[in-house]
C-alpha cells in the first residue's frame, strides 16, 4: 500500500485525508494505527494524506521541560497522570503500540519535529507516513527527545534527507511560522484536541476513532468527488 501526498488520485481511490496532529500526542499514534487498520480495509491502491501540525503545547520553551514537573502541571499530581497514561496504554497494546511512557524524561518542543515533516513532505511527499511513524516510536516507544535537532537530523537521513542541510534548516527559522500559523488555523477550525482528520476537505472525525468508524467515513469520502 502506497500512501502518498501530492500524487493524483486513482480511480478507485478518490479520497484526500488531512491528518491533523501533535507528535507528542499519543492518542494520535494510536488514531493512526486505527486509521491505517480502517484503510486496510478498504484495500486503497494509494492514498494522499497530508499531515497538518497541531500544537497542544504552543508555549512550550523551546527544550522542553521536565516531563514529571510537565504531567504534575497537566495532571495535577502523579496519581492523576497515572490514572490517564494507564487508559492509553491499553489503547495502545489494542493497536500494537507497547508506549514506554516511563521512558520519557523529557516533554518537548514539537514544532521543529513538525517543521521536519513539513520539509521532507514538501520535496517527497511518499515517505510523510514512515516518518511521522518514526518520530513516534522515537518518542513513545524508545524516550528520546524530538525537539533535539541532532535526533531530528538522524531521522531524516534515514528518509534519504542530507544530515547537513536538515541541521541547518533545523537551526533556522525556515517554516516555523508556517507550523504556528498552520495551529492557529485549525484552532479556527474548530479543532480543539487531536487527533482530527479530514476527509476531502468536508468531512471531521475528531479524536482516535474506532476502526469501524473511520472505515464508514472513508467509504463515504470515497463516494464523491475531491473538491477542487
């Protein structure tokens, strides 16, 4: 399966997805393992997903903080924090995600991770799916801080990015405007959580639905036209 952004669409897959997310957000890891099983599903030849930034953090300095004092501040205390990160783990194992959120010492900055995937799409749009999974398991699953460029940079070259030019893009302004205007768009939207997905640009699904539901909006996405 091919799932690719800025190709022309087969006759058999009308559909355009925008993937509206945060890569710090673990349900929208999870909202992308059920998307991809619902695609599945539908047995797509190729697909165009756009993944669109969202900032749950827009505040955040710009290396992190400490990710306990960050869940106390979110969650009012440890016990709270564990309450909620328990739900996401049987969520995730549901979808075959083993989150080691224990891992995790640092809540960082997303917007250079999201910066990263606005370039890499940009010039090759066929890799936005293996890249954004890979900053998710560098996150979620292996506890390394995505607002590290030197991280960063390691992730794109496996991508076929030059390590070079991303650190020096990285280091730069270049898009960041972009990734904070795109936020504030989708807040005009009306997006308040994530993750949130679009379908031919007319049709919302917020929050990591089921497989079913996601599987009946696809086929009704699949029925019309794409806008132009």
């Amino acid at each position: 399966m091919n799932w690719q952004f800025g190709q022309s669409e087969p006759s058999n897959a009308p559909i355009r997805i925008e993937a509206i997310v945060d890569t710090i957000c673990p349900w929208c890891y999870i909202g992308k393992k059920r998307l991809e099983k619902a695609l599945a599903r539908e047995k797509l030849d190729n697909l165009i997903i756009h993944w669109r930034p969202f900032l749950l953090n827009p505040d955040m300095p710009s290396g992190g903080i400490d990710r306990k004092l960050y869940l106390s501040a979110k969650f009012g205390g440890a016990e709270s924090a564990e309450r909620v990160y328990r739900a996401i783990e049987d969520a995730g194992a549901a979808v075959g995600i083993p989150f080691k959120f224990d891992q995790i010492k640092v809540t960082p900055d997303s917007t250079d991770s999201h910066r990263l995937i606005t370039k890499v799409c940009a010039e090759r749009p066929a890799v936005g799916n293996d890249l954004v999974e890979d900053l998710f398991v560098a996150y979620f699953l292996e506890g390394q801080d995505i607002g590290d460029h030197e991280l960063l940079a390691d992730i794109a070259v496996r991508h076929g990015e030059d390590r070079n030019e991303i650190l020096e893009y990285l280091a730069g302004d270049m898009d960041r405007e972009f990734v904070g205007q795109e936020n504030r768009v989708a807040h005009q939207m009306g997006v308040t959580g994530v993750p949130c997905f679009l379908f031919n640009s007319r049709h919302a699904l917020s929050g990591a639905q089921e497989p079913d539901i996601l599987q009946r909006m696809i086929r009704l996405a699949r029925q019309e036209e794409i806008p132009v």
